[in-house]
C-alpha cells in the first residue's frame, strides 16, 4: 500500500523534485501549485499527510493550514526557506505538525515523515522495501 502525500507549493520546479524524491521513497504523490488548490485537493482526495509551503501569492501557508483545520486533522509538514524561530512558532500555533528549512536533505525529510507516522499513524505501515533500516546490534544481556 502506497500512501498518498500532498505537497503544495507554488514553485512548480520544487513539487516536482519533491515529487520524484518521494516516489522514490515508495510514495503516492499529489501536487498543488496554489493554497487554494491545496485546500480543494485535501478536501477531495483526503490525502494521508501534507507538505506546505508557507510563502504562496493566492493563500498563504497560515492561511491554508487554517482552512485545512476547520475540516481536518491531516498531519500537515511545513517546508519553508524561512528560518525564523518566531515563523516556526506562528505556523505551529496555526496547526501546523512538523516543519523543516528548505533546502534540507530527502533523508531528512524521509525521516520527518516517518517520524510523522510513528506518532499519528497517518502514513500506513512501511514495507519491508521502504523500510531501509535495519538494526545492526543484538539486544543486551545481562
């Protein structure tokens, strides 16, 4: 089972790299280049988590994670080349879940969504091919 992931951006150069990373990383991907796309997207596919960008001309990245709220849960991960502790507060307090400072690795934000699953369960199980760590020690004994 593929999970589906949203990422709205209104960059179209960075949904597609985030596209083929995370379909790479056995994801489902859905685009949108505007908030209120995003908005109606989210509304109509129900998609299991959301990458957000927060400087969009048409609805802001406040202004959609505060639409999204008045209807959903959906994990919301915000992905912003604003690296202001006082943004990252103001965008948390909106709803939003997790974020990261673009540019960041695809490892990192691999990792942050498997972070996301862990705590909300929203991304499904992995499988044993998406899952590409393995532990390397045995377990103490006493």
């Amino acid at each position: 089972m593929n999970t589906t992931v949203l990422t709205i951006d209104d960059d179209l150069a960075i949904t597609e790299l985030l596209s083929t990373i995370l379909r790479a990383n056995g994801f489902e991907v859905l685009i949108a280049n505007s908030g209120e796309e995003g908005v109606r997207i989210i509304q109509e596919k129900m998609p299991r988590v959301v990458i957000l960008d927060l400087m969009m001309p048409d609805m802001d990245g406040w202004q959609v994670c505060q639409a999204v709220r008045a209807f959903s849960s959906v994990p919301i991960l915000v992905l912003s080349a604003l690296d202001d502790p006082s943004v990252v507060a103001s965008i948390l307090d909106a709803g939003a879940d997790d974020y990261l400072v673009k540019p960041v690795p695809s490892s990192v934000l691999v990792a942050h969504l498997n972070k996301i699953r862990r705590q909300t369960g929203a991304l499904g199980p992995l499988s044993p091919e998406n899952n590409k760590w393995r532990p390397t020690t045995r377990p103490l004994s006493v």
